[in-house]
C-alpha cells in the first residue's frame, strides 16, 4: 500500500511539472541556426539617426521537452543581437541580449510583446544607455514593432522605434503562449 501511494504521489509531482512547461512560451520553427527580421529604426541620443536594424534571434531546438517533438525554442532560451547599419549608424552598438533576458506575453492568437531585458547601448553622444525594449509581434503580418526609452548612463535618454521590421528567415513563423489557439499542449 505504502508503495502504491509514493507512486501515486510521484505521478502526481511530475503531472505538476509537466503542467508547468505547458506555460512556457516558445518560437516555433525553432531558432537554431536564427530568426532573423529586418527594417528602419529611429535611434536618437542628442542626435536623430534613422539605420536598417537586423535583429536575429537564435537559440536551441527544445524538441526534447515536449512529447510529440516538434522543432522550437523556448523563449526563455532566445538570445538576441540588434545590428544597426546606413550612415553614422554603426557607430551605434547595441550589446548582444544573452538568454534568460528576452520574454514574451501573448496578447492572443494573432501575436505579442516581446521584452528585451537590460538592453546596454554604447552612443555616438556622450554617456551610454541600458534599459528594456519591448517588440510587439504581429503574427499573421509576420512583423515586430519596436520602441523603447532606455535610461542614461548620462545624458539625455536613448530612444529606439520602428514599426515595420519585417521576418526575413524562416520564410514564417510563430510565436505562442499558454491561452493562445496555437499553444501546443504538451509543451
């Protein structure tokens, strides 16, 4: 009896985890080798600097957490690198984003907010920047709208939006989260 009753406990624990992988957010196809999106930002720090951003985000496939596989990401996984190009632009760095500082909350079936996590930009104007940028992903247009304030190091503020950056690889994709058609319950 005592056996039969640690079995059923221990099932139950591992139902519990299993549940709490079913809330993880993922991409999907997975981002390894990268998703990679393209498009015009305004940067501006004392000075107004419109570049061609290329944010790639990469990370490993997870097939292995979930039963049936299938090829994602988790997005706690993602990591991210923001290049800016066209004119002074360059001179522009954005620090790459490590895992465990992207997340995601679902808006619905039809997309998101991304949030990048302590983003540190060093600026063509004196004192640099850090700060969150947030991303709201457009599923069925395949697109992300940035903007973010990133606090001064010192100095006045950085700022960074652009509407209209576009997936360029894969051909598509899609994002979900538990409470969303797409989420995959056995994720």
């Amino acid at each position: 009896m005592k056996r039969t009753v640690a079995f059923l406990v221990s099932s139950v624990a591992l139902l519990g985890a299993q549940t709490a992988m079913a809330s993880a957010p993922y991409v999907a196809p997975a981002a390894t080798p990268a998703w990679v999106f393209e498009g015009e930002v305004d940067v501006y720090k004392g000075i107004a600097l419109t570049c061609n951003a290329t944010v790639t985000i990469s990370g490993p496939n997870n097939a292995s957490d979930t039963t049936p596989p299938f090829s994602h990401t988790d997005v706690a996984n993602l990591s991210a690198t923001i290049d800016l190009a066209g004119g002074l632009c360059p001179l522009v760095n954005v620090a790459p984003i490590p895992a465990g500082n992207i997340s995601y909350a679902s808006t619905g079936s039809t997309g998101g907010i991304f949030t990048l996590h302590d983003v540190f930009v060093t600026t063509i104007t004196p004192g640099n920047c850090e700060g969150d940028i947030t991303a709201v992903w457009d599923e069925p247009n395949q697109r992300l709208s940035v903007s973010g304030i990133l606090p001064a190091v010192s100095g006045s503020d950085c700022t960074m939006d652009g509407d209209d950056i576009g997936l360029v690889t894969p051909a598509s994709g899609n994002v979900s989260a538990d409470g969303d058609a797409d989420h995959n319950p056995n994720h």
